[in-house]
C-alpha cells in the first residue's frame, strides 16, 4: 500500500512555513529530515511528566524514565532486525558511533600493517576516524574506487580486500549518489578473509527497511535526526559477542562494575559504552520516530522516494547544462545530486532558497568523491514520505530559471 504525502504533511508543523514569500519545499532530508508532531510531543510529554536521571534511583520518576528509555533500546533493536537489546548503544549520532567502533573496537585490535578498506564514496564519519588511527597505530586505510556507473567496484573490492583487511567499512545508501550498496555482498567478501563489516547505515536506515541479520553486518550506526528523530539521539549496533570483548569508549558514572581509587571494572553492555547521563529526552523522541516510520512502512517509505527520484532524473534529464549524478535503477533511493553547467552549487543552492527551495550545496563531507567524479561541489535534493511530485516540478522550475538568470551573465 502506498502513503500519501499529503495527509503525511499535516503530521509536520514546519511544512507549513513559507520561505521568502513561497510554501517551503523541504528538499534537504539527508542532512537532516523534519519532525513530526509525535516526535515533538513523546518529548515534551517525557518532560512534563517523567524526566529524572536514568538507572540511578529507586523513586517513581527515575523508574519511569529508565523503562522509558530501555523501551526505546528494545525498539531500535526491533528496527534494525537485532535479536538482543543490549547490542543496541545509544550515541549521539552516526559520527559518535563510528568513533566508537575506531577508539575501541579498533584501537584494541588492531596492528601495524593492518588494513581497513573504504571506497570513494564514503562520508567523511568514515574516514576521519580512521586516519586519526592510522596515524596513532601504523594501520593503512584503503579506498576501492567507483564503476563508470557510480556503483562500487566489487571487482576491485575483491581484489583489495585480503588477508590484512581486518575492517571493511561502508555505506549502506550513499548520501551523494543515492545508490545502495549491496552489503550483504560486501558482507561476505569481507567475512571471507576474517574481516569485520562496518555499516554506515546513516542514510540507509530513514528510508529502507534493515535486517542487520540478514545485512551480514558486524556493526551498524545510525543517525536519528536523518529519520523523524530529534537531534543528539543516534545508535551503534554491534554482534553482542564483539560488544562483550571491546574495552568500554567513555569512562565515567553509569558504565562500571566496581570503582576503586587505582582501578575500576566495568559493566555488561550496554551499559559499558555509556558513560554519564545519557540524551535521554533525545532517546526517547527517538523511539516516536521509530514507532512513527513504523507505523507508515519502510517498504512504503522506500517505494515512495523511489518513485520521486525516477520522476527527478526524468524531469531534470531534460534541462540542457544539468549533469545528474548517481546510477538509474532499483538500487537508488531518494537522493539526487546535480550540477548545472557554469553556475556554482552555491549559487543554485541560494537561487533555489529564493524560491522557497531548501537544497545543500557543497562537498556533502565526501571530498573525495567530489574528487572522483571531477566536481569541487554539488547542489542536492533529498526527498523523504512528505515530499510530493509537485515540489518537484517547482525544483524543475526552479533549476530551468536559475539557469536562465546565470545565462544571461555568462
Ligand atoms: N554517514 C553518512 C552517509 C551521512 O550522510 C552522514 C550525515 O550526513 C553521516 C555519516 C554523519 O551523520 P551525523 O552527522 O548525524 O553523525
């Protein structure tokens, strides 16, 4: 069954703003999505009426909060199609849980000579991380390049993935190209060698549904306010067993087993991987968002921003001076990346707002993507279940009279 953006809309305050003097068209989903009225509500109700410190006291409201926010555990696991709870840790964001993996996973595993491979395409969360340990440990990041087609080379993946390869780490749906990697592919090919697979789910997990079971993950980070959730709410799912091995990420209160003056133990997890007063607000916003993308369907979620993005490259195809980025197909969600001949993205991007239009413009954190395909910048639309057919001919519109107006200077 398809959703209706249009009832959907009416779930979203914001969506009924004007931008210089036109309905807002909100197009910049994959930096981050809006959010709902539940969203919105779940946390303001969890303030007026619960809000105490979690897992700390024995008084009604701490109870309360901490059910509260272990319910919201339980859901994301459900969501990513994990068995076990506690292979669920609450973290900022996406960045936080890849930096999670690097200081602790990494940093007591890896050796000099070891190597992590990424492609070309990757956001900068998953790279930064690694170059700060490559430097720190002698490992060696490894980059496995694009097909003419802009799908990862699986060829070349196979080639450089080998017995020193101890982390494949990747996206599951490019916030650039828009194009969905085949994971549980990459999944084997990294499991062949004894590798371990990191998934980059940050733009994958708003708009598609995830089984990291299935996935053949190893570990799987998410951003919550990419999908309806609020901002400082985000997860990293890891196997439960590589969990137990990792030395804890953050040490403070909440995250130990006895604490003495020269030495401390540490708990179970998740409780090990975070430390101090968690986002619990932020969590438990993130739970509504969760119950709300449910309560849509992420195979209708998917269906619909498939449809967007098939409508998006037709109408653009079209404009002369517009290059399109990314591959057509099944395996393309809804993000869509262009540049038109002789106008900066940034330009476009400001032209655009002029009408009402929120796009990005820029490197979208991959700078060496950028480099890749030969652009020093992009202008992206990235759709999400509220977004219609209409707003597209609007960016269409748009894009056909940014053109224009900068023809007529050039
Ligand atoms: N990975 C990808 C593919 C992203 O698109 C983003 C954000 O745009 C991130 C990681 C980082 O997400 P966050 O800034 O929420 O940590």
């Amino acid at each position: 069954m398809g959703l209706d953006p249009h009832v959907l809309r009416g779930d979203f305050p914001i969506l009924r703003r004007e931008v210089n003097g036109k309905p807002l068209v909100y197009f910049d989903n994959a930096a981050s999505s809006q959010k709902p009225r539940q969203v919105i509500e779940a946390m303001t109700e969890y303030y007026f009426n619960h809000h105490a410190n979690v897992h700390r006291g024995a008084h009604t409201l701490s109870v309360e909060a901490t059910e509260m926010y272990e319910g919201v555990r339980r859901k994301v696991a459900r969501f990513l199609g994990a068995a076990d709870p506690a292979s669920v840790i609450f973290t900022r964001n996406t960045t936080e849980a890849m930096n999670l993996v690097a200081h602790s996973w990494a940093r007591s595993v890896l050796e000099p000579g070891d190597e992590i491979v990424v492609t070309a395409a990757e956001h900068h969360a998953n790279l930064v991380p690694w170059h700060l340990l490559a430097a720190e440990r002698g490992v060696a990041v490894r980059g496995v390049g694009l097909r003419p087609d802009h799908r990862v080379d699986l060829d070349e993946l196979e080639e450089v993935v080998g017995e020193r390869t101890r982390l494949v780490s990747t996206w599951h749906m490019s916030n650039v190209l828009g194009v969905i990697n085949p994971i549980a592919r990459i999944a084997e090919l990294a499991h062949r060698v004894g590798a371990l697979l990191l998934v980059d789910g940050a733009q994958a997990a708003p708009h598609l549904p995830v089984d990291v079971e299935a996935l053949g993950a190893d570990f799987y980070a998410i951003s919550g306010h990419k999908m309806c959730g609020p901002t400082g709410a985000g997860a990293l799912w890891a196997r439960p067993e590589i969990l137990r091995e990792m030395p804890p990420f953050l040490g403070g209160g909440e995250m130990i087993r006895k604490v003495f003056l020269d030495s401390s133990t540490y708990a179970d997890i998740p409780m090990r991987f975070e430390a101090g007063t968690p986002n619990i607000a932020e969590v438990i916003g993130l739970g509504a968002a969760v119950d709300y993308l449910e309560t849509i369907g992420l195979d209708a979620i998917f269906e619909h921003d498939q449809a967007l993005v098939r409508y998006a490259l037709e109408r653009l195809q079209a404009l002369q001076g517009v290059t399109l980025y990314g591959p057509e197909g099944d395996d393309r969600g809804g993000i869509l990346a262009f540049n038109i001949d002789g106008i900066h993205p940034h330009d476009v991007a400001t032209a655009l707002d002029q009408e009402g239009i929120a796009v990005r413009a820029g490197h979208h954190c991959a700078q060496p993507l950028m480099r890749t395909l030969n652009a020093q910048a992009m202008a992206r639309a990235s759709f999400y279940f509220y977004n219609t057919e209409g707003e597209i001919d609007r960016l269409v519109d748009a894009v056909a009279k940014a053109r224009e107006f900068f023809a007529a200077f050039a």
